[in-house]
C-alpha cells in the first residue's frame, strides 16, 4: 500500500479526462494534477521544447512526492522514447493503452487518429498500431485548432464554431470509412460530443485520457500501490498560468467547484 498522491500532467485542461476517469475507478486516492497553461499549447512546438517543458513538468511532480506519473498528454507520450524518466517511479503515457483499446475495438480495421500536429508528424499511434496488428490501416488527421477552442471554452454540444471546425477536419476521416477513431490528444474528449456527431453513431471514439486510468488503476493494483485509506483522497491543482479560467472551464468538465483547489507556480524554477 501506498498512500502518496498520483501525478498527472498535461499541458492545460486536456489531462482532467483522465484525471475525471481516475476519480471514479479509484476515489480513494490523492491526485496532483499540473496543467501548463502559461505555455499550452505544446503541439505546434518542436520535439527539443516539447521535451524540455515535459522535463518541467515531471520535475515538479516528483517534487511532490508521486509514487507514480502519468502523462495526460498525447504530444509528450509521443515522445516519451525520448524523454528521461525519473527513477524508481512507474510511469505511464498514453500511446499503448490508446492503441491496444482501439485495435480491439476495430471491426473493419479502419482506424481513424486525431491529433496535434506534433503527435501526428510522429506517427507514434502509426508504429503502435502496426506493432499491435499489421493489417490495421491508419487515417490520421493533425487538428491543431480543437486545443485553443478547448481552452477558451468553446465546448458546448452546440457550439457552431467547435462544429464547423470539427466537420472541416474529420470530413475526410468519415469519408475513408473507419469504424474506430483516437482522440489521441487528451483534451479532445471534452468536446467528444460535437466529434461523435460529426463522424456519426457507428464509430467509436477512443477517450486517451480514460483509456489510461484504467491502466493506471491495474499498475497500481499489481505493484501493491493502492492507496488503503477508507475516505475520498483529495486532488491538487497546479497551473502556470492564471487560475481563473482553468477553474471555471475545469470545473464545468469535473461536474464539481474546484476554484480553492487550483493553486499558480513558477514552472522555470523545476
Ligand atoms: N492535451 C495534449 C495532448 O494530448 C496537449 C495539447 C497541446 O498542448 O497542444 O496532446
């Protein structure tokens, strides 16, 4: 048993998918969550930034003591082959349980990914999904647009904007026929409704951020990590930037007020 907190981070709002899928397999445990919104967003950025922020990042969490990261960040676990890891901390991205949940979930083995454009020039999700089944065929699509509207709370179900960009990117997708599509950046979920109608009922969306909570809560579980305290745990939250919008966007996705939890650091001095 374990009582630390688990870290989380990402580069704003998108890692509180996981962190909302977290809470509800295991609300038992502590969560420290950082969102980098003073330099969101990370996909337009090179490969050396990107690194050099996820350095940040995970320096400030294990500052704080996590017994385990987890990176809620399809950019950066893009690029986790190239990222040094703490050590004697399990760390987790995003990239494998993504693909494995979406190589099972796929009939026709069409598989649509959707991403930044930094996670799609890698073609990380390409390679994991060759290594899982060679016969899956891959669409992908950059949509570098969906973080700044998440951001700036453009995510309501009937927001013409977030739809109109939407119908522009994922036409394509829709129109090559594939039965499972990635959300393989983690802030993408928070708009899933307006991205489910606009590819249509019959295909399934792949949440990143849920897809690796539960892998989490397994690592937890086999590594004897689980927290064994009776009560609800409590979540921190860390930004970069002003604590405002985060809490109010934040709180709209968490379905709770979180603005006394949502604290401001200096991200340079990790
Ligand atoms: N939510 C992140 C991802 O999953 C980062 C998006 C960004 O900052 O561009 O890729």
């Amino acid at each position: 048993m374990d009582n630390r907190p688990i870290g989380v981070f990402d580069s704003g709002l998108g890692g509180l998918t996981a962190v909302k899928e977290l809470l509800e397999i295991m609300p038992q445990e502590h969560i420290v969550y950082f969102g980098d919104t003073g330099r969101v967003p990370y996909g337009s950025r090179s490969q050396e930034t990107i690194l050099k922020y996820a350095a940040q990042d995970i320096h400030f969490l294990t500052e704080n003591r996590v017994k385990m990261i987890v990176v809620a960040c399809g950019t950066v676990s893009s690029l986790a082959r190239n990222l040094k890891k703490p050590q004697g901390v399990p760390f987790i991205d995003v990239l494998h349980p993504t693909a494995l949940a979406a190589s099972a979930a796929t009939r026709n083995k069409r598989v649509g990914v959707i991403g930044t454009s930094a996670t799609i020039r890698s073609g990380s999700y390409r390679r994991a999904l060759a290594e899982i089944d060679s016969e899956i065929q891959v669409y992908d699509r950059e949509c570098p647009l969906f973080v700044p509207l998440v951001e700036n709370g453009f995510v309501a179900d009937d927001d013409e904007v977030t739809r109109l960009v939407a119908e522009r990117y994922l036409g394509e997708l829709r129109d090559a026929g594939v039965d499972t599509l990635i959300m393989g950046c983690t802030h993408y979920p928070i708009i899933s409704r307006i991205i489910g109608a606009t590819m249509g009922k019959e295909v399934t969306l792949i949440d990143s951020g849920r897809e690796t909570a539960f892998c989490c809560s397994k690592v937890l579980e086999e590594r004897g990590l689980l927290c064994d305290r009776p009560a609800k745990g409590d979540c921190s939250f860390y930004v970069s930037d002003r604590v405002d919008d985060f809490s109010r966007i934040a709180g709209i996705f968490l379905g709770r007020d979180i603005g006394q939890e949502v604290h401001q650091i200096d991200i340079n001095r990790y």
